[in-house]
C-alpha cells in the first residue's frame, strides 16, 4: 500500500463515504448493510479480514456535537449489529470497534469493526493491527463480494 499516496487522498480528496455513495469508482466498496440512514461496507484496505466501515449516510463531522443522542445511539445499534455479523463470519478472537478520522482527513464519522484473528501474537495486535503501515490484506473483488455476502446473511 502506498501510503503517502493514501494520507493525500485521506486528506485532499473529496470525503470517501459521499464518495461511495454518490458511486464514484475510485471509491468503490462492498455494501454489507443500508437502512437508508447508516451504511456498512468492507474497508478498501484492510488489515484484518472482515474489517468494515459503519457510517451515517448523512455527512456528519462530529460524533457526539453532530448527534443527537437518539441518532448516537441508531448508529451505535448498526455498530453492534454489524460487528455480531463479521463475527458470525470470520474467524475472530475479538472484534475491535472504534471511531477513526478527524477534520484533517477522513472527516466523516465513521466506525471500523475489525475482528483480530485468533492466535495473532500479542506484538501484533491492538494498534499494530489496526495500521496499514503494517500491511494490509490482498483480496481480488470476487472474495471480497463473497465476503460482503456472507456477512449479509447474518445481518
């Protein structure tokens, strides 16, 4: 993965949920989930099999300032919904969910639910795990559409 690259797109490009959504092909993913008001989809690059994104559909920046509770908590019910399904799919010791981006790139909120694979050494887990420096997981678009089916059906 190319990195720089990567941080200049984060950074400089148009926001990667809009993106998708409106069907831009540079910004194409696997739908998992849609209610018309969140998303779920496989991340583009990740670092652990079955990794997803959990976004609203609406462009939102802030968390806790641009939710009310109620929406907070409709999103966070995705949140647990869609992780209860990787889980069901893949092969997982522990499914880290967490809120990434910020102003200065990736800005719209998202979660990413990623299931750490059993016997991963200690060394490589939490942060290590997480970070496409690290590396991330080669999949053609059949495995991954095969994947983002198979968590469907347990959604």
């Amino acid at each position: 993965m190319d990195i720089p690259a990567y941080t200049e797109r984060a950074r400089g490009g148009p926001c990667f949920v809009c993106a998708f959504l409106a069907g831009d092909p540079n910004y194409r993913h696997d739908l998992v989930f849609d209610d018309g008001d969140h998303v779920a989809f496989l991340d583009r690059y990740p670092t652990m099999l079955g990794r997803t994104i959990v976004a609203p559909r609406s462009h939102v920046e802030h968390l806790v300032r641009d939710l009310d509770r109620d929406a907070y908590l409709r999103l966070q019910d995705v949140v647990y919904r869609v992780a209860r399904a990787v889980e069901a799919t893949v092969a997982t010791e522990r499914v880290y969910v967490l809120s990434l981006g910020s102003h200065q790139g990736n800005s719209h909120v998202h979660w990413v639910v990623a299931p750490l694979p059993p016997g991963t050494p200690y060394e490589r887990q939490q942060y290590h795990a997480l970070m496409a420096e690290n590396g991330v997981m080669a999949m053609s678009q059949e495995q991954a559409s095969t994947l983002a089916a198979q968590i469907r059906t347990h959604l």
